[in-house]
C-alpha cells in the first residue's frame, strides 16, 4: 500500500487504433500515478495470433512502439506507471520493443514487465470446451483453430507492480482489470473483497473507452452537441480508497465529461447491469449514482459486487478462409439502378466465369440503406457505392472479386468510377469458458540501463 488518499489512472486509449496525442497530453499535463492504455478487442487478439504465425517476432499492438515514443519519456521523468494491453498475442515481444523506446527517449533505468499465461489454445484442446455460438465440442469444428486466448485479471498484473515495474504490458487481460490492478495494488484492497472490487471495476469500465466518456462516442451534431471534438482530451478517475472517484479531463481539451456521458459509458457493452462479469468480480451497476462536482468533474459511487466466476471466458480464433471485395462509385441520375445492374453483372460473372456460388456473394449499396440490412426501403440517391464482396477458400480467388468490379470501368454499366479491391484472410471469432485453474500466469521483467 502506499498511503495516498487518492490514485489518479488516465485513460491512454480506448481502442487499438485510437489516437495517440491526448495520452501525450495527459503523460505531460495529467498529474497522473498511472497511465492506462486499452488497446486490444477480441478480433485484434486474434490477428495479432494470424501475425504471430508468420513472423514470431511479431503479434503485438503495430502502434505500441509509436504510442511509448510519445509518452515514456514523461511518464519515466515523472514516475508514472503505464500498463497496456498492447501485447495482444505477444507480450514478451512487445517488452523488447518497449525496451528499444526506452534506450532511445528515457533519461533513466527502466523497469519493463510482460505477463504471459492468457494463450491457453493447448488447455482448450485438451478440455474441448463447447463453444457458445454452435452449441457444439470444440473437436466438432472442420475450421483451423489458430488462437486461444483467456480473458485473465487483475490478480496476473499485482506481481508486476510490486516488483516497481514502470511498464508493464500484457495480452488479453479484461478491460476493467487493467485500471484495478493498480487499486489493488495501491489500497491494498484484498482478491476477495467483492464490494470494493465492484466499485474499482465500475472506475476501470468508465474508463476503458478513453474518449467515449468525455464526449466521443456521445456525440450528435443536433441532439448532443459536443465542442472541440478534435481535440478531444481523454479523462482521467482521482480514485479512492473505497472505490469511488472523481473523473475529469486536461484544462483547455476538448469534450465534455458530464452525467450523461458516464451514464452512456456506463451501460456500453453491459447485458446485465446486475451481473457484468469479469475475471475479477461479478460486479453490479445496478445502483450506480453520478454527481456533477465542477465543469467537466463528475463522481461516482454506488458500485458494487460479489463472487468472481469460476470459468474464464476465451476468445477462439479459426481461419475461415479469404474475404474478396470491390467497390465502385456510380453518381447522377439513376445512379441506383446502375449500381444495381452493375452488381447483377458483376454477380453473375463470379459464378459463371470465376465459379464463386453466389450464396457466397454479398451486394451492398452505400448510400441507398445498406446499413440497415433490408430493415427499410432501398431509394433512389444522387450517388451510391456498389460494394461486392465474396467469401472463398483462398487468397488467389479473393483477388477475383475485386478484379471483376473494376472491369465494370469499360464493361458497363455507364459511368462507374473510384474502383477499389481488396483480400483479406478472414478469422472467425468464437468464444468458451474454461476452469479457472487451467490459467498459470507469470511476469517476465526486462531492466534497461540509460
């Protein structure tokens, strides 16, 4: 424990593409003890997987090396903690990167920290869990399963702090446990002290989208106007010993952090506001209470939890072969209906030249309602995109689909243009539970000396 009142966490990113200056604002201008980057879902897990099997030196966050450039050189100078999910399918890789940074922007020793144990693709082969989405043993699926990864806690990340690491990098811990583990670790709070643990995972939830909670994802120009959007400064939680906080933002930012946007962010992603379940604790939001404390300073209490699951869920990864696309723009009058022929070509050449079955085949209209999947009428627009994609076994066939949509330039129909293509292997994503006990974690420590 170290005997504060209160523990500052700033939230670095939210998403595995997000924006990299705003967590340099809060590295410089935050005031932060740690800095928290969310920076791993359930698909990028598993193409950091698809990544690691062609090049094993590889499978982490492409922008982790980016993102600590601009940030370790602060946090070191002004003893702020970083810990990141960025390892996604290859912590220990990511730690040798991190320690490349470090030599490069640090001013002194730099204490790195990458915990392994989530890749659990032998303990699901040899359990052969069911898997939620086909009801159905693993053993029963014909697809390659290339990624295993547990959704492991806070509880894998304690050892790290307590050995004083400045960076520590993980894959697929949960979201929430990311910003716990340093409550834990700073309160002292105990693993099965469920309420409080309820509580710091409210914070961490809040959290964890970075710019969903001052405004981002709340944003609407008529009914929710936000100002300074790009220039969205990302919130931080000043945290206490029994888990409530106070959120605010970086003086002069953008956005806006109030009521509404917690309570957005509150309920983003959760099924049962009584039951959201984590590695770490069941937690129950059911009874969450927002304050307005100041301009852009919210606080929050009421949170609460009991008993941690006994299973951890694991995001599966199969190869599911290659995904094919064009696309192109037609404008004017009748746009929609060129578009629409444009398609019924492009379809028919797929089966009957390059032997692609059409049940494999998707047409969308951009622009016309392709959105909403056949929910509303399609009508007529001054401009659409046709976009054609197909799936298939390989990436040869997938190159065709594209081909076939830019041949429409001088094979019809009239005025097509901004043709574009594409080939992607395409992992499905699928889930399981696993015992808790089939999860070993351990931390990996790197020491660099400037």
């Amino acid at each position: 424990m170290s005997g504060k009142r209160t523990v500052r966490l700033g939230a670095g990113a939210g998403f595995a593409g997000d924006r990299i200056d705003p967590a340099q604002i809060l590295a410089e201008r935050g005031e932060l003890d740690y800095l928290i980057f969310e920076c791993l879902g359930e698909r990028t897990v598993a193409t950091g997987q698809a990544r690691r099997l062609l090049d094993p030196a590889t499978g982490y966050d492409p922008l982790l090396a980016a993102r600590m450039r601009a940030v370790l050189g602060a946090t070191t100078e002004q003893g702020i903690t970083v810990v990141t999910n960025s390892g996604a399918a290859n912590p220990v890789a990511a730690a040798f990167v991190v320690a490349r940074v470090a030599e490069q922007v640090c001013s002194r020793a730099v204490r790195i920290a990458a915990i392994t144990g989530d890749d659990v693709l032998d303990a699901v082969r040899r359990i052969d869990p069911v898997v939620w989405e086909t009801g159905r043993p693993l053993s029963e699926h014909s697809e390659e399963l290339v990624s295993a990864n547990a959704y492991i806690g806070a509880d894998a990340v304690l050892p790290a702090l307590d050995v004083g690491a400045d960076v520590i990098i993980t894959g697929r811990l949960a979201d929430p446990a990311l910003y716990l583990a340093p409550l834990m670790h700073e309160f002292g709070w105990a693993g099965q002290d469920w309420e409080t643990l309820g509580a710091g995972t409210a914070v961490g939830h809040l959290l964890e989208c970075a710019g969903q909670l001052t405004g981002g994802y709340f944003a609407d120009p008529i009914t929710k106007p936000v100002r300074g959007l790009a220039n969205l400064g990302f919130p931080y939680g000043d945290v206490n010993a029994d888990g409530t906080a106070e959120f605010g933002k970086v003086d002069g930012t953008g956005g806006e952090l109030t009521r509404r946007t917690c309570a957005e962010q509150l309920l983003y992603e959760v099924g049962d506001p009584a039951s959201y379940l984590t590695p770490d604790v069941t937690a129950d939001f059911t009874r969450v209470a927002f304050e307005t404390v100041g301009p852009d300073r919210v606080a929050v209490s009421g949170a609460t939890g009991s008993a941690r699951p006994e299973e951890l869920k694991v995001t599966l990864g199969f190869r599911g072969g290659w995904l094919g696309e064009g696309q192109i723009s037609y404008a004017g009058p009748r746009a929609l209906q060129r578009a629409e022929l444009a398609g019924e070509i492009v379809q028919q050449r797929l089966w009957e030249v390059q032997g692609i079955p059409t049940e494999n085949v998707g047409i969308e209209y951009i622009g016309a309602g392709a959105a909403f999947r056949g929910l509303t009428p399609i009508t007529d627009v001054p401009e659409v995109r046709l976009r054609v994609t197909a799936k298939v076994p390989d990436a040869e066939t997938a190159a065709l689909v594209g081909w076939e949509v830019e041949s429409l330039y001088t094979n019809g129909p009239a005025g097509g243009g901004g043709a574009r293509s594409s080939s992607t292997e395409v992992l499905a994503i699928r889930s399981c539970l696993i015992p808790r006990a089939q999860v070993t974690t351990a931390v990996h420590t790197t020491e660099v000396t400037v």
